[in-house]
C-alpha cells in the first residue's frame, strides 16, 4: 500500500480540492484525499483512477453515535443503516438492552446478525444489567456473565454496556463483579443520574469510563472531575445538550473529554432534525467553535472507544467520510462509507426467529383491573419536560371513592406482558395532560412492559387489547376507537416496515397525542416509555407497583 501513499501509483479514487478538516490540527486545508481499497492511503497532492472534483466543498469524518440503542428508532438494523448514513452517521455503539431484556441471548443473536448485515458499521456494547432492577418483571430474566463470555471473541462486541446498577457496583456485588472483571481490558459505559460524592468515585474506581446521564452542566462537570467521559445526551425526551454545552462554555470548560450520542432518538426526529448531524449543528449554534463540535462527534468517541481507524481524514484511516457544502450548518452534500459513496440501497433484512415475534402475553385485563382508591393524599408521578426525570409529588386529587382522571392528571397502567405473573399495577399521573383517549405501548424501559396512559378506562383497555394483537408497538385511542398503530413485533419493540413508512406513522401518532393534550415538551411516547425505569428518579410505575427511586422501596396503595 505504500506506493499509493508515496503517490507513485494511481489510488482507486481521489478526492480532489477539497477542503479538508484536519482535527489534530484545528485547520481547513485545500487538499486531495486518496483512498485505496476503503482505507485514506494518503492526503495531499495525489491522482487517481477515479477522480472527484469537489471544489468548494468541505470534507469531514463520518460520524460517530457514541452511545444509542436501536430499538428506540423502532425499526430494524438493516432500515436504520440507511437512515444514519444519509445523516452522515456511519459508526454507532449500540447498546442492545431493550431486546435482551425480552428475549435474551436469543434477542442478541438477531441484532448482532442484523448489523453484520448493514453498511452502517454498528458496535456493540453487550448489556450489563438484564434485568436493571430485581424487582421489575423482564421476559428474559438474567443476562449473566457467563452467558456475555460466549461474545467476548465478537470483532464486533467492543465493551460492556451502560452499568444501570450502581449499587452492586460500589457494594461490589459478585454478578456485577465478573461482569466487570470480563470486560476489564475493554471499555464500559456508565449510567449514574443525580449519582455524586464519594458514590461516584466508588463507582469510577470501577473502572467506569463513561457517562450519559447528566441532565445539567453541574452534573455533568461533576463526573468530569472525577474522570469520567462525558457522553452528551440530544436524545428524543432527553435533550441535555444545551445546559451542558452552555455551562462549558460559560465556565471555560474544556470538551475534551467528551462526546455526542443520541442514546433514544426516534425515528422521525432522525429524518426531519438529523442525528449526530443535529448535535454538531446545535453545538455550534450555541458557540462552540467548529473544529471542537466536530471533534465531539469524530475523534473524541474514537478514542474513547479505541476505534483506531477511525475519527480523522488521514492516512491509516477508515474512509468513512461527510462531504459537506457548509460546516456551520452542517449542510451535507454526500456521504462515503468505506471509500464508496453510500447509495443506500435496499438490503434484504434478517428475518427474525418466530418466538422472537410473539412475545406478548397479558392476562384479561378488566375495569376492576384497574382502579385507583382516592386519599386525602395520593402519591403522583409527575413528569418534567425535556427530561427522563420525574417529581414524586403528593397531592388531594379529584374523585370521590375512586380516582377519576381529569385535568391535570391521567391514569397509568402497566401490565405485565411476558407471560410471567400477569401483574397489573396502576398510578396517577401528572403533567401529561392527555384528553378524549388513551395511548400505549410495549416499550416501557428496561423490562419493556406493556404501559398505557390515559383519561378513561375504556380507551385504556382498548389500548391493550390492540397492543396484544398487533404482538407489541404504539397505540393511540381516540374516543373509543383505535385511530393510530404503529406494530412492532420483533420483541413488540420494533418493526418490520420501512422507516419512511414507521416514520409517517410516527409522525401522525405524536401530532395526534399533542392535539389530545400533551405538551409540546413532551414526546409522548418517550415520556411514556421512561416511566417504568427504576434507575432514574424520582418515582417509576413497575408492574409490581409504583416505587419510590430515592427511598428505593414500594409505595404502599
């Protein structure tokens, strides 16, 4: 390969008069990129077979998703890839907990097949809490070090998953322990909302490298200090990017140690907003300086994750590469993946195994299923916008014996729906403000029950019922009568359609469910999915019932 480097034979392609962004050393050179057999062999003065004249255009590295998870864009490995790549996204850590929780290894053999099968190059990160919570009900029950060994040898399978159970880390719990011990040479990814002081050294001790979950600046330099990467969330419900980019840049705060990722983002925000393209257009729109934005999506999570390819227009390097006609707004003319324009074309999908598309099994759920005995005081979930966090508020609420969702309250319900217990738990809900209906689904965080909102229990129970026979997905009720459903039946987490097709759909659902009354701070079935997650403040809905996060115990009906 050197004698295409040396330039004294003609590279496959050439890239030619480029400006090209160098992020070692913060500068834009007009130079011809050379690329052999996928892989930049050199940047410079070079001739090709094929040449490209891209004068005045704007060359940069693919993109790099430090930290999502693929079933929250509802469609499969194969349907994505062709998305992200046309975002300029052209590596992504995935972390694929959502289908372990429901079908186990059987899950991750799919998605670990299905991304094999993509032009996206897509990491795995292997899922360390399956289940987060011991409490809660998952499909697969545990996911255990054993079982992880099976992957470690994976090209593919490059670290350990966001570490959901900080206290068997700090208390050194022996299931956690050889989890840890496992990936002790490979990178793990951390999860500690609201998380502080001696807890998070303890926690960082471990080894723990990175962290998604800060929700301010101050939160966010916290883990910093103590050595962690910071990983910047711009999800779907979570969009964490401004505060913190805000507080760095007002304090002085270098961003070296951190990285974009999107960690939720669905679907339709992908196609009309962007993906990581978003993130870097937001930065800088905020004031970060363009060469740091772009590192942040480049060669930080690069490095973070030792992807040594990757993350620079150099020799050496993957050619993985965004041709841009403006930096700023990170105006994307063309994509190159492996040193070949990414068509995005159709590719055949793996098909998933049958049990793998029948996974949910709820008991008859009735009306006396589902009620809730008013208090002086009940105890409410009350949801935050633009956030995974919730109040625990305690509040007089309207009704006489029984709670009678109006303004502005609702009714929760989550059922049980891997065949296990047949458990039904119910709650008030706040702040979501969803009228004339109800709207369902079967992606509820972690152990992805099936969770359903609303102001009445007729909508709420026809909500369930056409979740059941779809075998998963997002459901809107309107006035006792099913007017959107997005099926998702692989795991009842995601789909087999088109992603133009789930994006529409997704589209038309939300505008509805906002129409209803849901605030536009709120997306809807984010928040919804988020509110049976144990491991975020302050209180969650789990099939078993309402739970208190911070006092860690059940509430008592």
């Amino acid at each position: 390969m050197f004698e295409y480097s040396l330039g004294k034979t003609k590279s496959q392609l050439v890239l030619k008069h480029a400006k090209v962004m160098n992020v070692f050393s913060n500068e834009w050179i007009e130079q011809d990129i050379a690329i052999q057999y996928g892989t930049i062999v050199g940047v410079g003065a070079y001739e090709g077979e094929t040449e490209i004249d891209l004068t005045g255009k704007y060359v940069v590295p693919g993109f790099i998703d430090a930290h999502m998870h693929i079933e929250s864009t509802l469609v499969a490995p194969e349907e994505l890839s062709k998305v992200l790549l046309a975002q300029g996204t052209t590596t992504i850590l995935s972390d694929p907990h959502e289908l372990v929780n429901v079908k186990g290894a059987e899950a991750l053999d799919y998605v670990l097949q299905a991304g094999r099968n993509t032009t996206l190059d897509i990491y795995t990160m292997l899922p360390s809490s399956v289940p987060c919570f011991d409490k809660d009900t998952n499909g697969a029950g545990e996911f255990t070090a054993a079982q992880m060994s099976a992957y470690i040898d994976d090209p593919n399978v490059i670290g350990l998953g966001e570490v959901m159970r900080v206290k068997d880390v700090v208390l050194e719990e022996e299931k956690m322990v050889e989890k840890l011990d496992l990936f002790k040479d490979k990178p793990i990814d951390g999860h500690a909302p609201n998380v502080s002081g001696k807890e998070l050294e303890a926690y960082r001790f471990a080894d723990i490298l990175t962290d998604h979950e800060s929700s301010t600046y101050e939160e966010a330099l916290d883990k910093l200090r103590c050595g962690f990467y910071v990983l910047i969330r711009e999800g779907s419900q979570a969009k964490n990017l401004e505060p913190i980019v805000k507080g760095f840049l007002a304090h002085g705060i270098p961003f070296t140690r951190t990285a974009f990722c999107t960690d939720d983002r669905h679907l339709d925000d992908i196609l009309n907003e962007g993906h990581i393209s978003h993130c870097i257009q937001k930065a800088i729109a905020l004031g970060v300086d363009e060469f740091t934005a772009y590192k942040m999506a480049t060669l930080h999570p690069a490095t973070i994750y030792g992807l040594r390819r990757k993350g620079a227009v150099a020799a050496g390097y993957q050619a993985d590469l965004v041709v841009l006609n403006d930096p700023k707004t990170v105006a994307i003319d063309c994509v190159y993946k492996n040193g070949h324009k990414a068509t995005l074309k159709h590719l055949k999908a793996i098909e998933p195994s049958e049990d793998l598309l029948h996974t949910v099994v709820i008991p008859e759920v009735l009306k006396e299923d589902i009620q809730i005995k008013r208090r002086d005081k009940n105890h409410v979930i009350e949801v935050e916008s633009d956030s995974l966090l919730t109040k625990h508020v305690e509040e007089e609420v309207p009704g006489y014996v029984y709670f009678e969702p109006e303004a502005p309250y609702n009714k929760a319900v989550v059922v049980e729906r891997h065949g296990k217990n047949g458990n039904i738990a119910t709650a008030i809900l706040k702040g979501f403000n969803l009228t004339q209906g109800a709207i369902g689904s079967t992606i509820a965080h972690d152990s992805h029950n099936m969770i359903l909102v609303g102001d009445n229990d007729d909508d709420i129970l026809l909500a369930a019922k056409t979740l059941e026979h779809f075998q998963g997905g997002y459901v809107l009720v309107q006035n006792h009568e099913v007017k959107h459903i997005i099926p998702c039946p692989i795991a009842g987490l995601i789909s087999t359609q088109k992603a133009q097709v789930v994006s529409g759909l997704l589209k038309e659902l939300k505008e509805d469910a906002h129409k209803m009354g849901v605030p536009a701070s709120l997306d809807p079935f984010q928040a919804l999915s988020f509110l049976a997650l144990p491991v975020i403040p302050e209180i969650r809905l789990l099939d078993g019932g309402l739970y208190d996060v911070v006092q860690e115990q059940f509430i008592k009906p």
